[in-house]
C-alpha cells in the first residue's frame, strides 16, 4: 500500500487508493470476480468492469459492468 | 461505465446511470430475474418492469413489475 | 409501473403504487402468499389482507390480516 | 383491517390495531406461537400473554408472559 | 403482565418489568438458559445471575453471571 | 453481580464490572475461548488477553491478545 | 497489551495498538489470513498487507494488499 500501515487510514481509505486497478473479488461462495475496481462504498458493494466470473477456476462469463452486493464479498484483493 | 472509475461515484451511483436498461439479478440462491431496471435503492432493493425469472437457465415466470429484496442479490449486471 | 423507470422513485416509492393491489410475496423459504397488499415499509415488512398461503403451489391456510416480516421476503410481484 | 389498504399506515400501525387480541405467530423454524399480542415494537419483537408453544401443530409449552425475538418471526396472523 | 396489553410499552418496557426474576431463556440452537434476568436491552442481550445450561433438557453447567448476546436468543419467558 | 440485578445498568454496563477478570466466551460454533476480559464493546467485540482456544474441551492454541468479533459470541461468563 | 486491561479502551482501541504488526486472522470459514495489520475499521473490516491465505494449515495464495470484510472475521490475533 502506497503510505502502507503508518498512515491511519480505515480500510475504505485504502480501497480508494486501487479504485481504477484490476482485483480478484472473491465471495463468500467461493465464486470469484476479476475486474477493474470502478467504485466501493463503505459497506464493501462493489461496482466492477470488465468483468469475468470464475468458479473453481474456470471462466464462466463476462459482463461488461457489474454491481456487487457487499454483504457476500469475502475479500478484495489488488492483483 | 460512462465515465468509468475515473469518476469518484459510489456503487449506487453507477446503477443510477442504467436505470431503465435491461439487466441480470442473480440471486445468492442462483435463480436470475431479467426486466428493466425501474428503480435501485442503497440496500440494493431493486424494482424491475417485464420481469422474467429464470431457474438454472431455464425461464420459469414473468411477471409484470416485481420488487427483490436487496438482502437477496448477489449482483446486477448490465445486459 | 405508472411512470416507468423514467421516474425516479426509489423501490418503496414504486411499492406504494400498489397498495390496495393483489400481490404474490415469495419468500426465502420458497413458501408463497398472495393477498392484498395493505402496507410495506423500508424493510419490506409487509401487512397483507385476505391472506392466502401456498406451500409447492397448494393453498395451505387461510388468513385475515397478516403480518410478514421484511428479511424473509424474497421479492413481491404485482399480480 | 379497520381501515383496510386505504389508510397509508405502515405494517407496525397495522400491528398496533391488534394488540391485545389473539394471534399466531410463526418463526422461521416453523414453531408456531399462539397468545395474546401485549406489545410489538419496529422489529417486530413480540410481548405475549397466555402463550401456548405448538411444534408440528401439537402443543409443547404453555407460559405466562413469553418475549419472542423479532429476527425469528416468519409472520404474525390475527387469529 | 402487570397492566397488560392495555399499556401500550413496547416489549423492552415489559421485559422490564421482570427484571430480578427467574427466566427461561431459549436460545435459536434449543440450548435454554435459566436463572435471574439481571439486565436485558433494545436488542435483547441479556444479563443473567445463578446461571443454569440445559441441551435437551439436562443440566450442562452452571455459572455466576453470564451474558447472552441478543441475536442468538428465540425468547425470554418469565418462570 | 455486585449489584445484582436491583441496578438498572444494561447488560454492557455489567460487563464492564469484569474487566480484567477471567472470562470463559463460547462461540455459536461452540469454540471457546478463555483469557482475561481486556475489554468489550456494545457490540460484544472483545478483547481478551492471555487467550486459549478449546475445542470440544481440548486446549488447541494460545496467543497473547486476540479479538474476538461479537456477531460470533453466544455468551461471556465470569469465571 | 501495552495498558493492559486497566485501560478503559474499546476493543478498536486496542486493535490500533498492533496496526502495522503481523497479525492471524481467522474467518468464520476456518480460513485463515496472515499478514501485516494496515488498517481496520469499527466493522472489523481489515485491510492487510504481504496476505498469505491458509487453508487447513497449508499455504494456498499471497497477495499484496487484501481487503477482508469485517462480518467474515471470527477473530483477529497479535502473533
């Protein structure tokens, strides 16, 4: 992370800090999403673009934006 | 996205820009739901016009104007 | 919807539409109820006149009023 | 309902008309609860007297006064 | 209930009523917990005293004080 | 409790009278968690020190300080 | 912890304490996460840095910068 954990920024902060880059989003379900990070609000809802789904590892579709509802994203990882 | 992550919007920001387009509403129990997006709210409680419900990829309704809990959705995607 | 997706209620805003209005509530559970949409708030609570529930398609019981609460309820589609 | 759909009461102002009369109340488990409904407050947590626990349609329980957590209401029906 | 349905508390104001009793307190799991209310709030996390753990109706342990969080309780009944 | 239940304190306010007592924390998953009560919040977020873990009555880890997420907690008691 | 329990801190309050610290987080799925503690939130949501993830022990990925949704978390622990 750019300031890395001196700066006493909470979590949304350092989300900001990607939005634009490409992440792996993976759900609780274990399906996961790859895109760029267009926009993230406070309770980790998620608006991507450019999106694949993968499940066990395989391409399963493709969108073009897609709007994630937070309450299922496991953890978004900047790749 | 129109203005794509340059723009600073949250999440619900972007579903504003396609209200009234065709969209995908997949469920965390994987039945789908296609329709207009009429209307979306912060939880993500969506209003949809000519909806259709799909089970598995097969079409199992339709209804007119039907109302999904936000709680329920794992993603809305633009057709 | 009256106004269609150009209006821009929020899902509550376009529920009102219909009170007084026959409705199909389908619940997480599956579990079905039709009746007259009394009353819904924010959270999707619902009060319901000549309430009728089905179980697999089947009438199971009848009611009066009814009250259900909104964290069950999966979608709400206007007859 | 005394006013029935016409009054723009939402589903609590329903429940209050009813308070003191004889309800079931069924959770999320399918147990049923049949009382007088004393009290019910935005969340639907529930005040009853004279409540009888019916599990699969037998009688389990008889107390006195009974709180029942609004999380686990299914519904709550004027018998 | 002291005043009854008539008072119109919401059920917080009648659990009140019954702080310093023995209760039963049954719990989503079916784990039921005796002992004396010694505090309870808006969410119904609960203060107990001389605290008693029944599974399937068999004394497990006892404590001193023990504290309940609210979301895991079914209902509060007054012994 | 000191001053048991005739105190009108919230169940927050009882915990807070065993800070830095020992504590036993059962999880709903039936994990449980014994250390010193550092602190806890309205939440029952808790912060323990000098943490074990048992599992089915088996010590399983220790760590020094360990925060333990509420909506996970079934109940605290005072060892 | 460095005040200890006599401190009257939340339990956020002592989670500041270790940010920039190597932390284990486990998940309510018995996943584990470990890395440095860049961020958390009052939600427990938890940025890390240098992420490995663990699953029964055994090292499955490692990311940068991962961002956990604080409802997934069981707890989260000082090494």
């Amino acid at each position: 992370m750019e300031n890395g954990a001196s700066d006493n920024k909470d979590p949304s902060g350092f989300l900001s800090e990607i939005i634009g880059a490409p992440v792996t989003v993976k759900l609780n379900s274990s399906v996961v999403y790859k895109g760029l990070l267009a926009s993230v609000d406070g309770y980790m809802n998620i608006a991507l673009e450019k999106t694949e789904e993968y499940v066990d590892g395989e391409l399963r579709r493709s969108y073009g934006d897609a709007f994630v509802r937070g309450n299922n994203v496991l953890y978004i990882a900047a790749d």
